[in-house]
C-alpha cells in the first residue's frame, strides 16, 4: 500500500479504533499501544479483506480483539462486582440531560470484566456464546458480567444525573 494512501487511512481511522479502544482499555499508553498495533496488523493483513465495504467494521474488530488480548493478561473475568472493592464514584451532574458520551464516560467506573462483556454485547452486538469464546469462560458468566454491569450502570445513572433532579422537588 502507497504511503499517502496509509496515511489517508490512518487520519480517517485513528479517532474512531482510538474511541473504540477507549471504552475497553483505561491507560492512555496502552490504548494507544493497541491502536498502533491495530493499524499494523490492518496494513499487513489488507490482503485478507473480502469486501472493501466492510473495511471499517473490519478494522473495528481487529482493534477490539487487540483489546480484548491486553485485557486478558490483566483482568480475570469471573471476578463481579460484589467481589470488587468499592471504585470511585463520578461527580454529580452539571445538567440532567444524559448523552451517549455521559453513559460511555460512565462505562469507566464498571470493572474491567463487567465493561468489557457490557461493550462486546451491547455496543459491538456479540451473542454470549461469542464472548464466552473470545473471553474463555461461560455463557452464564457473561450473562451475569452483563447483568451486573446493566445494574451498576442504573446506580450511575440514578446517583449522577437524577439525584439532583429528586432533590429540587422534580421527579422522572
């Protein structure tokens, strides 16, 4: 591949394998680790790509596998959140309204495990079976990774951006 072309591919790429990363990984090296390596492995391998259609979703994909990799050396998924120690809370909300980046920015606060099934199920639209495989461990693991997260997200949520609205009289 030409070097312009590269560089073409990089520029429009990079923000979005970068914010892909991101909801995976919480080292700022790390992330960027990745999506270097992701971007290796997309020029070397451009070859094997079937339809130039699907280019982005392929790329996505190697970057969340490359994640998923980092993650597995670290993070023991059969951990929950009960078993976890208590993490940091968000600050109150400025404003009510919840945006897509509020709830991504939320996804912080879940461990490791229950963020990255949470991501692989609900962002990037993986069945439990496929996390199961990708992550090695079961079904009935990632359900209750998913569970927990949708619950502990609901707490955020309710404690960041509704509370303030409770406690001036308004309710939802």
């Amino acid at each position: 591949m030409h070097r312009d072309a590269q560089r073409q591919v990089y520029d429009l790429m990079a923000p979005k394998l970068y914010y892909t990363c991101k909801r995976y990984l919480k080292s700022e090296e790390e992330i960027e680790e990745v999506v270097a390596d992701a971007f290796y492995t997309i020029f070397t391998k451009l070859d094997q790509l079937k339809e130039t259609k699907a280019f982005e979703a392929w790329a996505r994909k190697i970057a969340v596998n490359l994640c998923l990799l980092s993650l597995k050396r670290n993070v023991n998924f059969n951990i929950y959140i009960e078993d976890m120690g208590r993490k940091d809370e968000p600050q109150q909300a400025q404003s009510a309204g919840l945006e897509e980046e509020d709830l991504l920015h939320l996804l912080t606060y879940l461990p490791e495990g229950c963020r990255t099934v949470f991501n692989l199920f609900a962002i990037e639209g993986y069945s439990h079976k496929e996390i199961a495989a990708m992550l090695h461990i079961s079904e009935g693991t990632s359900k209750s990774q998913l569970n927990a997260s949708r619950s502990k997200l609901k707490e955020l949520v309710n404690d960041v951006y509704y509370q303030n609205e409770n406690s001036h009289g308004k309710s939802r």
